[in-house]
C-alpha cells in the first residue's frame, strides 16, 4: 500500500509524495523483509524492538551465527502475525473457527523457532578489565606510531 501525503517545498508549492517504502508486512515471510519496510510505522518499530531484544537475549548481535539472526527474523514476524491474528479473534469471534487453525499452526512454529534459538538468556562475552586496558594501550600506541611518521 502506498502512501500518498502533500508537501510543501522551498518554494512553498504542494506536490504529491508517494511513500514506496512498504506500510505492512508482505503476505509471506522474505528474509531481509524490515529492509524494505517504512521504519516510521509502529509495525517496523515493533518488530526491530523485538529482534533487537531477542539478539540481546542469545548474546549479542555480534555473536550470532547468520542462521540465528535469520531464524529470529522469522519468530519476529510470526510473533507479529500471531499478535494480529489474536487481535481477530478477540475483536470478531464468531470468525474464530476459520481463524484458530491458523493461530495454533503459527504458534507452533513460533514454540518450535524459539527451543531451537534457546529459551535461556545467553551472556554476552565481555572482555575482562586487564584484557581491555590492554587492548586500549595497544591502540593508544599504535596510533602514536603513526603520527611519528
């Protein structure tokens, strides 16, 4: 869906603006799909809250394997398709025989994402104070050196 907003310029004339960025989720799950969502929708915010959260859990971003992160991409959108879909049924419910086989099925899968991701918080490997100072003298030389030159 895209949408359609009038701006003003510098000259102060209104032109039409289509957003091309995508408002929604796609209809199917596409690895790498946040990259081409609108980032100002609650929907982007939601779902980068919760990935973000979910790579903090298992240790960080920077140790994560390229599976991992693709695999807790998918249980961030299914998480949100399970949201939407409770959201149905607690707002139509004489449609929650069409809508519960559909429910059980994602959350199955978002159950099954989640023992294979792990269910415990992992912690971030951290270097210890004597390794840092370390590291940050060796740094502190190094760019000593070059300023020599």
């Amino acid at each position: 869906m895209k949408q359609t907003t009038k701006t003003k310029n510098k000259n102060r004339k209104v032109r039409d603006y289509v957003n091309t960025r995508k408002m929604n989720l796609p209809e199917k799950y596409k690895p790498g799909y946040l990259t081409d969502m609108d980032r100002r929708t609650e929907i982007y915010q939601s779902i980068k809250k919760t990935l973000n959260e979910c790579c903090d859990d298992l240790g960080g971003r920077e140790s994560l394997s390229t599976i991992q992160l693709t695999l807790i991409e998918r249980f961030c959108f299914l998480s949100f398709v399970v949201r939407n879909i409770e959201y149905a049924i607690l707002t139509r419910p004489k449609e929650i025989d069409a809508l519960l086989p559909k429910y059980l099925s994602v959350s199955n899968v978002i159950r099954q994402l989640s023992i294979t991701l792990g269910l415990q918080r992992q912690a971030r490997k951290v270097l210890s104070l004597e390794s840092y100072v370390k590291k940050s003298k060796s740094k502190k030389n190094k760019k000593g050196r070059k300023n020599e030159r």
